[in-house]
C-alpha cells in the first residue's frame, strides 16, 4: 500500500525542527515506516541548490529562486518522495510547496498562476496526504529564535515580509481545508504535541 506524505510548514521561528523530531519518533513509536526529509534539499543536487537559495551573498532574481525551489523538488519527488511511498513507506518532508506559495508567491509576489503551472508540470497529481502548518506571529518567532548568529537570506528579511509570508499560509489553509490543518505554535511544547497527536490520529482513518 502506498504510504501517507505529510508536510510540515510554518514561517521561520515557529519550532517546526523541535516538532517534526517528536512527530517522526511519535510515528516512529506506531511502527510506521518512515522517510524524513525537507526542502529545499533532500538529495544531493538539492543540497547544492539549497546551499545556494540560502546563502546571504547570493542575491537572485525572485522568479530564479522560484525555480530553483521547484528544480530541487522535481529531484526530491524522483529520487526520494515517490520511491519512498511507492515502498509503502511514510514520508515526513520539512517544507513543500505550500512553502513556495507562502515565501516566493505572497512574500516576494510571484504570481500565484505562475507557481500553479509549476506545481503542475513538477508534481502531475502528487500532493500531501496532510499538511500541518505552525502558525505564530512573526514577532513572537523572532523573539523565540533569539538573535541568530548568521542569519541565512530569508532569515535576514524583515516582519513585513514574515507577515506576508504567514498571510500567504493561512490563505492556503482556508483554501484546502481537508488536507492543510492549522496548529497554534505561539503556545507551549506540551500543548503543541497534544495538537500534534489528534492531527496525526487522522492518519489512521
Ligand atoms: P528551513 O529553514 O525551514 O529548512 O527552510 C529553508 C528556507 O527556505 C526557509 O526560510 C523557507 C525557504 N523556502 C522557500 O522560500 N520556498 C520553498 O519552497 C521552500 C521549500 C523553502
């Protein structure tokens, strides 16, 4: 059977790392077979494109990092996503394209007919099983985060755009509400991985 593809999403700050860990030992613990991964990345070519959208003096043209997003994941999909479910495993990715929607669509203003074609000519019909979005205001993930010692290209950009961003994340969950489901990451760890455990439970239905 094929296995279930759920993302994890959220804007910088929000604790995604510290929640995707315990959500991957939780399935872990239900001996799920499991795949975890993240975007960009995932491969090795997605690791060299990573390292380039994320490095701080490499400025790019907004649709040039769109389409390195969508390079990376057209390798991921091939070599790790769709091999990994067709293998009947669970693959648990940090970040898919409801982040490109959020990050290059509403925070940058690629328009959204332009990264549908994307979505369509780099996915064909594959999308997440579920989507789990940590939600938080920018401010309340800047003062969590603390001062980052070498903040990344978009760990640089300002809360006007990290407010773009989380805007463009709720628009995606209202849109698709049966597969995007919305957790409140401004609350503390336990109340979180209680959310957590309810959302992944719909897994089993
Ligand atoms: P990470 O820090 O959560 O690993 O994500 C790396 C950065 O890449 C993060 O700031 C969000 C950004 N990003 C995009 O802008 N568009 C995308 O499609 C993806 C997958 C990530």
């Amino acid at each position: 059977m094929r296995g279930k593809f759920i993302t994890l999403e959220g804007i910088d700050g929000a604790g995604k790392s510290t929640h995707l860990a315990w959500l991957a030992e939780y399935l872990k613990s239900r001996s799920i077979a499991l795949c975890v991964t993240r975007e960009p990345g995932g491969t090795p070519l997605g690791e060299k494109l990573r390292a380039l959208l994320l490095d701080k003096d490499q400025p790019m043209h907004l649709e040039t990092e769109t389409l390195l997003m969508f390079a990376a994941r057209r390798e991921h999909i091939e070599k790790v996503i769709a091999p990994a479910l067709a293998r009947g495993e669970w693959v648990l990715c940090d970040r898919f394209t409801d982040a490109t929607f959020a990050y290059q669509g509403a925070g940058r203003g690629v328009a959204n007919e332009k990264l549908g074609v994307l979505e369509r000519w780099v996915q064909g019909s594959l999308q997440p099983d579920l989507t789990i979005i940590f939600d938080l205001p920018p401010a309340v993930g800047r003062a969590r985060a603390g001062s980052i010692k070498s903040p990344d290209r978009f760990e640089r950009e300002n809360e006007a755009f990290f407010e773009r961003v989380r805007e463009g994340y709720l628009q995606r969950a209202k849109a698709a509400p049966q597969r995007i489901r919305l957790i409140d990451a401004s609350r503390g760890i336990a109340e979180v991985q209680a959310d957590l455990t309810v959302v992944a439970t719909e897994l089993w239905r």
